[in-house]
C-alpha cells in the first residue's frame, strides 16, 4: 500500500469559497486514469488547516466514492491538538480509509517523547496503518531517527513522509527502521536519491499535474532503471522547483487553473501568486506544453 507514487491533493474551490466537488471528482478520476498508486485527501497541500471538520469529511468521502477501492485512500488526520487528532481519525476510520498520514503537531514544537506519546496514543485509537508526517520546515519538529525507530515497533505505524530535506538523516532512518517500515520521499525533486536510498516511493505535489509521468518516475527508480528516471526528472524539474516558488499550494494550484483543472482560488492566508510568480509559471507550462487550450486567468 505504502510504495510508488502517491498524490497529495489539493482542494478545489468555487468563487464563493465553498468546497467545489465536480472538480474534485473530476480530479481524483484523472488520477485514477493516470494510473497513480495511492491518493491522500486533506493534507496539508490541501489546505486542511482551512477546512471545516464537515468538509475534510465531505474531501474525503468524495475521494473514496470516485475511488471505488481501485487505490489505497490515505486521509490526512494530524494537528496540534492530540484530543481533535483522535476524533478526526475515529470518524476517517468509520468512514472507509485505508490508512491516515499525520503531520506532525506544529507550532507547540513538541519534545521527541512529546511526539513518541502522541502517535503511540494515535495508533492505539484507530486500527489503521499510520503514515508519519515529518516537515520540520513547516512545523518547527523533526522527527528524529531514533523516535521514528520507536514508533516503528508500533504495529500500525508503517511508514514516515520525510520532507526534513535532510539526506544524511533519511539515510539514518533507514539504517535505523525494520525493514517493513517505509520511508517516502515528501519532496518531488528528491525522490530518486531517496529511492536510492532504501525509500518506498513519494507522497506527491506535482502529481497533482502529472499523475501518470510522476508515477513512471517512481517505478523507474524502484525497478533500478535511474537512468530511465533521471530522463523524466530533467524534463520535469523545472516543474517540481516551480510549485514551490512561493508556499504550496500557491502556485501549483495557479498552474493547475492554467491547465484548465481547477479555478484559482484560495483560502486566507493562502493567496494568489505574485504577478512575477505568475509569469515563470506560464513560462514553464509552455515550455512542457501543459497549458490549456482556454485557461483560465490568474491574477496576482
């Protein structure tokens, strides 16, 4: 469940603000058609933090319905605070998912046993697998090697999203973990030296704009044809640089509406791209002639 390519979406808005499910449907089956390994509603690339506990629901069970159980759906269930954490899982688990990733507690920048005891009790309130979400840049924690060797021992604690950025500790933490216990890339650009590595694949931005390319890339590295997957990456780095110009999803939700998959909108603090961001996103969408026929304008 826990290998290959799988995408982080984003959530697609009307002008009004409220939740647009067409395109969230239309979305998650381009996915599917694609061919991606996994799905993950409600991370933090889908502005969860904006959403009303109804509608990361209402994400999530959109995502499971045009599903249909053809993929693994990992729900995005994590926090500051431990007690809402829990609730929220509860519910995904009555729901159908098939497991949760959970980003670490930001801003209270909990101790290492701070974090060891809020997943322990995450674990042993739901009964599925558990993706650690470790974005010390985001959040102000890193999970640090020898706290994700104990949550490893965790029976339904499976997997680490390692966005730290750090190659050095991504290689200790797979001398560290059992076997069984995957580490995932959480950044587009350096997933084949986390293949490399010993990691199991990508939780993905640019997925979200090229589901079918990104997953090739994955099974490339996994099979150990990099040379087949530096090909795809050369061609498609500019893009992976180019989501994160300014914070994600600004900009990769700009380009999206560009393709035509989406209409530019945001929930605060999330804005639109600065007009200079706007330009090299144009820029780099034509040059891989990902632009849509009738796109739709984006204003910074």
């Amino acid at each position: 469940m826990y290998s290959g390519c799988g995408t982080a979406l984003v959530t697609p808005f009307q002008d009004d603000l409220t939740l647009d499910e067409k395109a969230m449907r239309a979305l998650v089956k381009r996915q599917l058609d694609a061919g991606i390994d996994f799905l993950v509603p409600c991370g933090t690339t889908g502005e969860s933090p904006t959403l009303t506990h109804e509608e990361h629901l209402r994400v999530v069970e959109i995502t499971l319905e045009e599903a249909k159980g053809k993929v693994p759906v990992v729900a995005g269930a994590g926090g500051y605070n431990t007690a809402e954490v829990l609730r929220l899982a509860k519910e995904l688990q009555a729901m159908g998912v098939d497991g949760l990733l959970s980003v670490t507690p930001y801003y209270n920048k909990p101790t290492q046993e701070g974090l060891y005891q809020h997943y322990k009790l995450l674990a042993e309130t739901v009964n599925l697998p558990i993706i650690v979400y470790s974005v010390q840049g985001r959040t102000g924690v890193n999970v640090e090697p020898a706290t994700l060797k104990r949550l490893a021992e965790l029976p339904n604690i499976v997997a680490v999203k390692e966005a730290s950025g750090n190659i050095s500790q991504m290689a200790k933490i797979v001398h560290e973990v059992p076997r069984n216990f995957h580490m995932l890339s959480g950044d587009d650009s350096i997933t084949i030296p986390v293949i490399a590595l010993g990691g199991k694949g990508i939780i993905s931005v640019v997925s979200n704009q090229i589901p079918g390319e990104m997953t090739q890339l994955t099974r490339l590295a996994l099979q150990g044809d990099f040379a087949g997957a530096r090909q795809l990456q050369r061609k498609f780095l500019p893009l992976m640089e180019m989501n994160f110009i300014e914070p994600n999803p600004q900009p990769i939700k700009a380009a999206m509406a560009m393709m035509g998959l989406l209409k530019p909108v945001w929930r605060l603090p999330m804005i639109p791209p600065q007009p200079q961001t706007l330009v090299t996103i144009e820029r780099v969408l034509s040059s891989l002639n990902m632009m849509a026929q009738r796109s739709v304008h984006v204003t910074g």
